[in-house]
C-alpha cells in the first residue's frame, strides 16, 4: 500500500487532448472575435484582411519571373523605338498601366506616377488588413475572459452536482486558453505575414520598375530643349 501510494505521488501527470477539446468555448472565443473585429473594424477593413490572408497562399510576385517576361516587349522598345511599340498586357494591373503610359506619354515621369499610383493603393490595403488583424489578436483574449465569465456564471448554485461544477470549470480554463492562442499564435502572426509579404513584393517591384526604366531609356525620345544644350551644360543665350 505504501509503495502505490509513493508511485501515485511521483507520477508525472498525463494530458489528455480531448480535454482540451470543446465545441462550446471555440464558438464562444473564435465567433466572437470575428464578431467583435467586424463590429470594430467594418466591413471594408475586414475585407481588406481577407484579401489579404487570401494573397498569403499564392504565388509570390518574382521579379525575375517577370523582367523575363517583360524582356520581348523591352527589346522591341529599344529596337523600334516607344513610339512604334504596341502596349504589352502582361496581367499585371500596374505595369500594364505603367508601360502603357510610358508608351503614350514617352516620359520616364509617367512610368513612375502610375507605380506611385498603384503603390499607395497597395499600402492602404495592407495597412487596412494589418490593423485589422492586430485588431483581432487584441479582441480574442477579451473574449477568451467573456468566454470564463459566461462558464462561471453556470457554475451550480446547490450541492451535489459535482459533473456539473467540473464542467464549468473546464469550460472557464478552456475559454481563457483559446483565447490567449487565437490572439498570440494565428491573428499576430497573420498580421505580420500580411505586412512581411507586402513590403516583400514591394521591393520586387521596385527592382523592376528600375530594370524597366534602365533598359527603355535609351529609347525614349530626348526632350526637344535638350538639344540645345551645349556639352559645358550651359544653355544657349537669345
């Protein structure tokens, strides 16, 4: 008896994942941080964060990928000139307007106006999804304490209902542990991913648009006044 007795003391204890395990506490957590987030961010920055979480799981925009593509219709330009040269679609929203715009105003300052154009776009987008995902890793440990004040609120009021009690109880550990997890471990990692991913593909494009503007310098036309300016750089008195 002695002996099971000391075993019993030094037993390491064993958890069970199905205890941690309730439909109930997810519902209460998880629905109501996705309520809370819509009712505090609306319904525009919440789309902005699905988009956002939606981009997360396709193809990165590569650069070399696309100067790749870009390379034909570049070496047209500089072959056949930019005012003899058809537009490219290349599926890409920003350099189809970029290049476009290039090619109708043969100016390197139209080229970058529709990158900055497109860039703030994208920046206002992920700064909508971020906020809002950060907004929701805030919101889920707050609902994970509404969620343990709920569970006690059924604790039983008379004795003898000891199933009763432990579930309660269970359900108010569970509440404040979703809680704390769907915050610290999916909504702020998601929230940094969206903004890694964005200023990712915004070096990406940045490297392109400089490749863009080295390789059709040449072939754009020089501005009329440029030709009357003397080697020495001085302009030419009337």
């Amino acid at each position: 008896m002695a002996e099971e007795t000391r075993r019993q003391r030094t037993a390491r204890p064993v958890i069970n994942p199905e205890n941690l395990v309730d439909a109930t506490s997810a519902l209460i957590v998880g629905g109501g941080t996705l309520l809370a987030t819509l009712l505090r961010c609306g319904f525009t920055d919440s789309g902005a964060a699905c988009a956002a979480l939606r981009r997360l799981v396709r193809k990165r925009f590569d650069a070399a990928s696309f100067k790749a593509e870009l390379a034909v219709h570049v070496q047209d330009m500089r072959q056949d000139g930019v005012i003899r040269t058809e537009p490219h679609l290349s599926g890409d929203a920003e350099f189809d307007e970029a290049t476009g715009a290039l090619i109708g105003s043969r100016s390197v300052a139209s080229l970058h106006a529709a990158h900055i154009a497109h860039k703030r776009r994208r920046a206002a987008r992920s700064m909508r999804a971020v906020r809002t995902l950060n907004q929701a890793a805030d919101l889920s440990p707050v609902l994970g304490l509404a969620g343990t004040l709920i569970s006690l609120s059924q604790l039983p009021a008379g004795s003898g209902q000891d199933g009763n009690f432990t579930s309660a109880i269970a359900m108010a550990v569970l509440t404040t542990l979703y809680g704390l997890l769907l915050g610290n471990m999916v909504f702020a990692p998601l929230a940094r991913a969206v903004a890694r991913r964005a200023s990712e593909e915004e070096q990406a494009r940045q490297e392109v648009l400089d490749w863009l503007e080295s390789q059709v310098g040449v072939a754009l036309p020089r501005h009329a006044d440029e030709a009357h300016v003397p080697a020495n750089g001085q302009g030419r008195r009337k």
